[in-house]
C-alpha cells in the first residue's frame, strides 16, 4: 500500500473524528446569547407565595431588569406561563390580564379575574385607579436599563390564585415567557424565602416560598437581520465611507418595505396596534436599516481630539424612547468631556476601561424621533491624546464596536476607513516593493 495514501487516510479520519466532537460540542451550547460587555445580563421573574389558606394563595411578582444597557421600550412586557393544574386568578393588582377567558364554571358571587389556562399579564398604564394599584407598578411595561435610570429597572404586582390549598402543595407553573422579542426564560428554581422590611426596618417578613425564573436575550434570536449600521468620516479625508450596502436587508427582498424620498405611507400602514410591536418600515436607502450612527472625527488640537456623533432614525413608523449607544474604543479611558448626551463607562474588567455608554438626557433628547420628524440626535465629545498610543494612521480614530439599544450595528470594513493623506502614497510605495520582490525571487 501505498505509504502517503495511508498517511491520507489517517488524516481524513482525524479531520472526521474533529468535526464530530465538534459538532458535539456545539450542540451543547445554550441557545441564548452571551453578551461580554454585559456578562450577567438577564431579566429576571421572582415569585413570592406571601400566604397561603385553604382556597387561595396570594402571590407577589417582581421583574428586575439585570441588563446595564438593554432596557424595555414600549409596548412593554407581556409575562405569560401555563398553570400545571384548575388554577385561576380571582383578583390582581398591579397588573392585569388581557383576556379573562372562560369562567362559566362559576356560578354566582364575583367571577375570578381570569380562568386562562395560559394566561397573559400586561402592566397597568400610569394614572391607573388606586385600588387596582400596587408598590412599583403601573409603567405601561416600561423597564430601564440599571445605568440609565435605576429607579425604575423594576416592577412588581400581586395577584390571589385559587386552588391549591396548603402552600406546601403549591404548584409553580411552566412555559414562561415575556413577550419580547429575543428573549428566552428557562425553568423556575426554588431559592431562599425573600424577606421584606416593616416598621421603618424594626420588623422583617418572610414570603413562605420563592421561586425565580432567569429570562436571557439574544439578537439572533430577536431579528434575522441587524437593526442598525454605522458610517464613517473624518476632517482629514474627503472620504465619507457609508455604510455597508444591504447593512439591514437588500431592497427588493421580501419583506424589505421601504419609503422613497417625498413618499409616505398609506395611513392603512401608519395606523397600527400601540401594544404590539410597532411594524418596520424605513427611508429607502443602500443599507435599509432602521438606525444609522455616523462617527465624525471633528478635529484634532494639541492635547484634545474632538469626535461627533449623530444618531439617525430612519424608520418613519416609530419613536425610540430611552435609546442609548454602547461604544468600544480604546481611548474612552481619556474621555475629557461629552456635549448633550449623557455617558457613564462600562468596566467589565478591572483595567481595561475602553467601552462606554451614551443616551439622552430628560425632556432634551431621550427621545428619538421617527424620520421626517426631526429624527436625528447629535453630540460631541473630547478626548485627550495618550502618549503612547494616540494615532490617527490605520482607522485608530474610529470605534471598533457600537451597539444601538443594545443590538450591534454593521460596522464598515477596515480596509474602507478613511485614511491619513499620504497613506495612498505609503499604500503604493509597499505594494510596489512587494511586486518588486516576488519578480526578483521568480527571476533569480
């Protein structure tokens, strides 16, 4: 036999054996994402049996946003699960179901407040009436991100459940969802009872049991495509680079709605259900995403550089309320000052110290307005020159990553950015040094 046929074998059967581990392993992957600007992101649902009789369990719920810069927009969450058993909701506070669902079975006296086997939980508007209120409620679904406003990343209801009778017999249900698009919850896990301060802190109660339930995003999972795409310029090039073509969708793929210049909508389109998710529609364009962050490097003085940002919505259907930008770049560090927009940096990891967030500031500019309706924000920053590494040959002076209300934007390619003047000069001086030398080595 051949000895180099045998050695290809071999090599074949190790580059089989690889895949199939490989594949082993990838299978066992979680489906959700892993942000690492935001390793602990999640949301999570805790349960609270606060007491228990006979023919009723009173429940607490909480949902705590533990994202730092991934926050709920309207229209809101819509919690739902599946009761294991004949359980039904006979009074809710805090919080209401969109659907009270067959409650026949009941005769006489006060029907129960929802008798769905899967029942769907919206959060009260604001101004609901006080008897129907609860502590922490009535956001229309709204959640902020723990950075851009602590207060109000949470938000709590009660409810009475029926059936069940000892709360040791008390039967958690399954399936839960948000109604968010991206997200994804796994099972409820019972933890240590949650404890609840009296009496200005003298006194502390006990909730009888407690569960929580861990909900993850992933973009992948949220949208097919990207949501948002970033182009490029700076005062030492003409150059302004745009974004990649079909950043977001490709016009005339399926599905990819756009609106020409001068055109609008029909107001069959415009007009759309406020508690569903509201429809993209957007400014025709090359790349057709909704967003567009363009980065301008300004000007450069002696111990400063000045960078401009501008936040471009292009989708004609929808306001962005509480939007914010995560930006990666290496000299945020020696960020000296920002102009309109509020910033606090994001520190994952000790030392390094190169990503940073930005998002409006109240009753100027924390809303974004859709196209044709002012819909751009702007801003500018000033960063200080480190000795050592501060540079503006090779693209150093743009971002290497940005992220819009948490979803990551098209960067362009390196390759395109705008380069220094002479770069074209040096570009050619080494390509014809590197043609120079493959014709020496095939000559001598």
């Amino acid at each position: 036999m051949n000895p180099f046929l045998f050695v290809g074998y071999r090599s074949m059967g190790s580059v089989l054996i690889f895949i199939f581990f490989s594949s082993l392993i990838i299978s066992s992957w979680p489906s959700y994402g892993f942000d690492p600007l935001d390793p602990n992101a999640n949301i999570t649902i805790k349960w609270d049996l606060l007491q228990s009789a006979s023919s009723s369990n009173d429940l607490r719920l909480t949902l705590y946003n533990f994202q730092l810069y991934r926050h709920v927009e309207p229209p809101g969450w819509k919690l739902n699960w599946d009761w294991k058993g004949d359980e039904v909701i006979w009074g809710m506070w805090g919080a209401e179901a969109t659907e009270q669902g067959d409650c026949s079975a009941f005769k006489g006296g006060q029907l129960p407040h929802c008798c769905e086997k899967s029942p769907v939980i919206v959060d009260l508007l604001p101004g609901a009436p006080y008897n129907i209120q609860s502590q922490n409620c009535c956001k229309g679904g709204v959640l902020s991100s723990m950075i851009q406003d602590p207060s109000r990343y949470a938000a709590t209801f009660q409810m009475s459940v029926g059936g069940g009778g000892n709360y040791s017999d008390f039967t958690m249900p399954e399936n839960f969802t948000l109604g968010l698009p991206g997200y994804t919850c796994g099972d409820a896990h019972e933890v240590k009872p949650s404890r609840y301060p009296a009496d200005s802190g003298r006194r502390w109660t006990q909730a009888l049991r407690t569960w929580k339930v861990t909900c993850i995003y992933s973009q992948f999972i949220s949208s097919a495509t990207p949501k948002c795409c970033v182009s490029l310029s700076a005062f030492y090039n003409q150059t302004i680079v745009p974004c990649p073509k079909c950043s977001c969708r490709c016009q005339g793929q399926p599905g990819a709605k756009c609106v020409k210049p001068g055109e609008t909508p029909s107001m069959l389109e415009q007009k759309h259900d406020p508690n569903e998710e509201t429809p993209s529609n957007v400014r025709c364009s090359q790349h057709m995403c909704p967003i567009r962050v363009h980065w301008h490097v300004k000007e450069s003085y002696k111990l400063y550089w000045r960078v401009k940002m501008t936040v471009t919505n292009l989708n004609i259907l929808k306001n962005y309320s509480q939007w914010n930008l995560v930006v990666l770049h290496p000299n945020l560090r020696s960020i000296t000052q920002v102009f309109s927009f509020n910033y606090s940096p994001l520190n994952q990891y000790g030392i390094i110290n190169d990503t940073g967030m930005f998002w409006g500031i109240q009753y100027y500019n924390d809303m974004l307005l859709q196209a044709g309706e002012s819909g751009n924000v702007q801003s500018e920053m000033l960063l200080n020159k480190d000795p050592g590494i501060f540079t503006f040959r090779e693209g150093w002076g743009f971002p290497r990553k940005i992220s819009f209300n948490g979803d990551e934007c098209v960067m362009p390619p390196p390759d395109d950015y705008p380069r220094l003047p002479n770069y074209a000069h040096r570009k050619f001086i080494s390509s014809f040094i590197a043609i120079f030398s493959l014709f020496l080595v095939v000559m001598f």
